[in-house]
C-alpha cells in the first residue's frame, strides 16, 4: 500500500473526514485529498504532525504494507460473557459476582474502551471470564474483578459497593490516587506496593495487565506503548512472585507470567 492509502487507511480506522483531519493539522483538505491520491507526498512537519493526530508512529504511514489482514476489536460478545460469569457465580454460590456483574454494568454504562467503540464493560467481564478460565472461583476475587474500575472511572466509592469486606479491599487496593497525575512516580511506587502485598490484588492486577497490553495495538501512540511496557517491566515481577509464592494461584502464576513476557516481547520486536 502507497503512502496515500495508508493515510487514508488511518483517517478512516478514527473515524475523520478529510476535512476533519485537514483541521486538526491545520491545512486544507485538497491538501490532504492529494496526499491520498498520491499527487503529492506530505513534507516532514506535515507528516510528523498525521502521526500526532493518528496516534501512530511514522513507520504506520510511509512504510509499505505488503498485506492487509482483517482485524478484530472483541473476540467474544459482552453479553454472552455476562451470562456466562452470572451462571458460573450462580452455580458456584458466588452471591457478590452475581450482584457485582449487573453493578459494573449499570456503572460503565455509555463508557468505551480507550481508542475503540468497544463497551468497556467488555474489559472487566473478559477478566471474569479469564479469572474462570484459570480455575479461579474465589466469589471476592471475580467480584473485585467485576468491579475494579468503577471507583476510579465512574464515581462511585469503596463503601456503597454491594460486595463483602474483602472484596472492598482489593478494589481500594486496585484503585489508584490520580491527584498528582496518571503517571506519577511516588504514587506509582505506593500503588504497586500495595498490590504486591496482597496475592488476591497482585493476581487481579496481572490479569488487568494482560487484557490491557492485548489491546495497546487498539491505537495507542508508541509513546504511550514505551510507557506502559517500563511500568510493566519495573512493577510486574513482584506482583508475579507474590502470585507464585501463593500455591494455590501456581497455575495461574504461570499463564500470567507467560502471557505477559510473551506480549511485551511481541511490542519490543515490532517497535
């Protein structure tokens, strides 16, 4: 594919018009229209400037792409998945996860995930079902699990969660201090600490992790994708071991450990 197409390729994967991503960048949009056609090439500030707005790093746009492959946002429908956590929660006595699914529902209702259209209710129910997958039925884990972004990201407080004590605590322990910024490295350190002193958290965090870098493609700038990689590689190895120091998370501490160095490792070749 020309320069042209893939410029066209990423301003229609966001969802721009020509004169949409012409404002953005501020030229006209026959400017941008004869990028596409391959009239003419944008110059460097110009393309430096469609990689800011894209999100994507230059290569994206100039290099050649030899296939096209179909790709997919969500392998597997939300709501078959909350059917599924709600009848494992029934069958197993798991009364918290039961009220905790219809809870984070009802919260994240209208939310997307980052950079797609995507319900973000997909992300804590695919924990779920991962957590499951892995033979992890302990009813605090799931409904934490269910229920670990919605202090942070809808408002709601630890205390009017419809969950046990527990299951409280490993969602305050999930949740983090953005007073000083998303990336701040003293509350980074606190956050971290916390959650490896607690193998419950540490095995909830690690499953977050390993949804959220599947889906860094989704469109994250590569600087952000740098970010995520080093806070991954500089916090997640005490979180690992606080999974395996605890015998009855070892298979979970090895899928975990596998699924995240293999991710990070497939970024690192790629980048």
């Amino acid at each position: 594919m020309s320069i042209g197409s893939n410029i066209r390729e990423l301003r229609e994967a966001k969802g721009l018009t020509q004169e949409k991503l012409a404002e953005k960048l501020g030229v006209t949009f026959q400017a941008v229209s004869s990028w596409e056609r391959d009239e003419y090439l944008p110059e460097t500030a110009n393309l430096l400037s469609l990689a800011d707005k894209l999100k994507v790093p230059v290569t994206a746009i100039v290099e050649e792409k030899k296939k096209t492959f179909r790709t997919k946002d969500a392998i597997y429908d939300w709501e078959h998945m909350k059917t599924y956590v709600k009848t494992t929660a029934s069958a197993f006595g798991m009364h918290d996860t039961y009220k905790a699914v219809d809870y984070a529902v009802a919260a994240h209702e209208g939310q997307k995930r980052k950079k797609s259209v995507i319900p973000y209710i997909y992300h804590p129910l695919n924990m779920a079902c991962h957590a499951l997958a892995m033979g992890i039925k302990e009813d605090e884990i799931v409904a934490a699990i269910m229920l670990h972004d919605v202090v942070e990201d809808c408002g709601k407080t630890i205390d009017e969660l419809p969950v046990n004590d527990e299951a409280k605590e490993l969602v305050r322990l999930m949740t983090k201090d953005k007073s000083k910024g998303s990336h701040d490295p003293e509350m980074l350190d606190k956050y971290y600490a916390g959650l490896a002193s607690n193998p419950k958290a540490a095995l909830i965090k690690c499953i977050d992790r390993c949804n959220n870098i599947t889906t860094m493609s989704w469109g994250l700038s590569e600087e952000s994708i740098y970010r995520n990689i080093e806070e991954t590689e500089k916090y997640y190895p005490a979180l690992i071991k606080a999974i395996k120091d605890t015998p009855e998370y070892n298979n979970a501490y090895w899928l975990l450990k596998y699924q995240i160095e293999s991710m990070l490792d497939i970024y690192k070749r790629l980048l």
